[in-house]
C-alpha cells in the first residue's frame, strides 16, 4: 500500500516559490491501477515523483508498505527504486542500445549476470509483444513499440508499483488503446500497483479503479472511478468528466429550463423506460438533449443530457423521482460547469 500522507511541495525559484503540492493525501492499495488527473501543472507529475522520492517532500511522509521514504538514505533509497518504476510520455530509450540491450540495463546495474539478464530481457520482450525486435534500435521503432520496450525495462527488477507518467500522450488512439491494454494485462498477470497519471478522463476510465483529481496542487475529489464519473462533486471533477457532452450540447441545443445529467449505472438500470414513466407519473415533460454509453472497468454506462422544463419544483420532483431508480444518479448541470 503506498500512503501519501499531508504531502507538500514548495518549489524556490528566482521569480518565488510555487507551491506544487498542498497538503495531499492518498491512499493507493495493492494491486490497483490508480490514476492521478488533472489539467496542466497541477502537480501531477511531481506527485508521481514524491512516490519515489526523485523529489523529496517539503512536508508530509509517503509511506510504502509502512516504510517512510522521507527517512531513506539514498542507498536504501536506490533499492526502493527497483520495486518502484517508471515510464514517461518520452520513452526515454538508451538510443545506442538496442532493445535487448535497453531491457538488460537496470539488471546488469542490479548485479544480475549478463548471461540471466540476456534470458529475463527476453522474457519480458515477449510479454510486451516484441520477442522480434530484440536486436532493433529505439529509432527503428514506432512510438508505440518504444512504449512497450520501455514498459518492459521497467519490469526487469521486479516491481511491485509502476508509475506512468503520461505514458500515452504522445500516441495516437489506437496506439493509445493497445499500451493500456498493455499495462491493465501486467496489472492483472503480475499483480503489480500501477499509478496513472494523465490529464485524460478517457485513460482514466479505460484503465483505473480509482482516481484522485488534482487541482492546483490539491485533491479536489478521489475515489472509485465509477462513482466520480457518475457524480462529480468538485468543479476540477465535472470540469474532467462534462467536458464532451456539455460542449455538444451547447452546440447544438441550449435555452433549456434545467439542465440535469442522468447516468445509468450497467444494463439493469438502462432497462427502466425512464422519460415515459416521468411523463406518466409526474406529468413532467423532458427532452433528451444528448446520450451515450461507455465502457468503465467492465461495466457499461450510459449518460444523458436532459431538458426539463419547468420551475425549481419541478426540477426537485424530476431529481427525486429518476434518483429513486436504483442505479441511477442525476444532478443538475449549469452551462458554466464546463
Ligand atoms: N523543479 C522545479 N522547479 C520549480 N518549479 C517546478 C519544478 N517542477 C515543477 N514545478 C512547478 O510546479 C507546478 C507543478 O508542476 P508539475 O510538473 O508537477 O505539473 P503537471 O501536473 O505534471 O503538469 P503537466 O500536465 O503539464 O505535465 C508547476 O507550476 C511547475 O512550474
Ligand atoms: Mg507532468
């Protein structure tokens, strides 16, 4: 378990100090795929850098598994780094070395012999997909592939927690898609913790159990990530999940009386004739303004946009009776919540 405790950060520079991280505390169980997101220079990346201590804390402890890497010394602390891994948005491939070369580098810093480093780089090669390109150099690859290359050097010490620095940002969506495939798959084989950090809600919710939001370096809102797609309570979490829909519908409709975000929680809930039975019950009448369904972990959601005209009367009667249905959320969105 990684516990990041009252964390914070003050960076000096000549111009001030900027206060990267204030007060942030995380919880990251074993074996779970967490993702940290938030716009850009919110703190993400020097959040992820206090889990490993590239930076040192100004404040606050960031516990693994109960140890204080605050009070590590730099030799205890280069041992932690072998259980906790990285890879970046830039891949950061040793250019004159190969593949093979690139995987067996953190073994042979290790002590590993060269002749068991050459046969475990292999291994890991062929976990990532890439058993043939072992004699090829970075620049010969796709991005996608020095992704995976990268994955696997990060996997040579056997780690118990990898950290992915905006490990998809530079690949296009499919490329995208495969790596997080990639990485969910080393989750669940492996059982290794995976920290994900990105500014997209789209990885988040391809990949991550749970999410913390991170808004001018603070937790804004954390949890399962079900739960904060389905009711974002802070304005950095509605900012992150209602950003396409709440566009499109601007686009396209706008002038509603209210506007309420209805989200179905898997395939029971999506079955109640929730517009016509309004209608029926309530005698309240309601347009769909916009829908779709995604996937999240392995369950299916589906979100609507509705305009209901009326008072706020009406309104509260619509919340309270589409909020009666089990799993079902709604909450009334504003034009500015975008
Ligand atoms: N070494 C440093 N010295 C001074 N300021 C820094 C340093 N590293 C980061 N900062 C500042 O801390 C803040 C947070 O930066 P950080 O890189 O953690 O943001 P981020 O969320 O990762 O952003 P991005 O999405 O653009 O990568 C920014 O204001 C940044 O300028
Ligand atoms: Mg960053």
């Amino acid at each position: 378990m990684i516990e990041i405790k009252n964390v914070s950060k003050v960076f000096k520079t000549k111009e001030g100090t900027v206060d990267a991280l204030r007060d942030v505390n995380i919880t990251i169980p074993d074996g779970d795929i967490f993702g940290i997101i938030g716009m850009s220079g919110a703190g993400k990346s020097t959040l992820v850098r206090c889990i490993n201590m590239l930076e040192k804390p100004t404040k606050g402890s960031v516990l693994i598994d109960d140890t204080d890497l605050c009070t590590l010394s730099e030799k205890q602390l280069r041992k932690v780094r072998k259980n906790v891994t990285m890879i970046f948005q830039s891949f950061n491939l040793l250019m004159q070395k190969n593949c093979l070369k690139n995987v067996c580098f953190p073994l042979e810093l290790a002590g590993v012999k060269r002749a068991d480093a050459k046969k475990r780089a292999l291994e890991l090669l062929e976990l990532v997909g890439l058993q043939d390109k072992a004699k090829a150099y970075p620049a010969q690859l796709s991005g996608g592939q020095q992704q995976r290359v990268a994955i696997a050097r990060a996997l040579a010490t056997d780690p118990k927690v990898l950290l992915c620095d905006e490990a998809t940002s530079a690949l296009d969506p499919n490329t995208t898609g495969a790596i997080l495939e990639l990485i969910a798959d080393i989750n669940k084989k492996l059982g290794i913790t995976v920290v994900v950090i990105t500014h997209q809600m789209s990885v988040v919710e391809r990949i991550c159990k749970h999410v913390a939001i991170i808004d001018d370096g603070c937790v804004a809102e954390q949890g399962e990530v079900a739960q904060v797609f389905a009711d974002p309570e802070s304005d950095a979490a509605k900012q992150l999940v209602y950003s396409d829909e709440l566009s499109k519908i601007i686009d396209q409709c706008g002038g509603f009386g209210h506007t309420v975000r209805v989200v179905f929680n898997g395939a029971e809930a999506a079955k109640t004739p929730l517009i016509a039975q309004l209608a029926e019950s309530k005698g309240i009448l309601a347009n769909i303004a916009y829908a779709s369904t995604k996937s999240i972990g392995d369950k299916a959601y589906g979100s609507m946009i509705l305009g209901i005209d009326g008072d706020e009367k009406v309104l509260a009667q619509s919340l309270d009776f589409i909020t009666s249905i089990k799993g079902i959320t709604a909450r009334e969105v504003f034009v500015n919540d975008k």
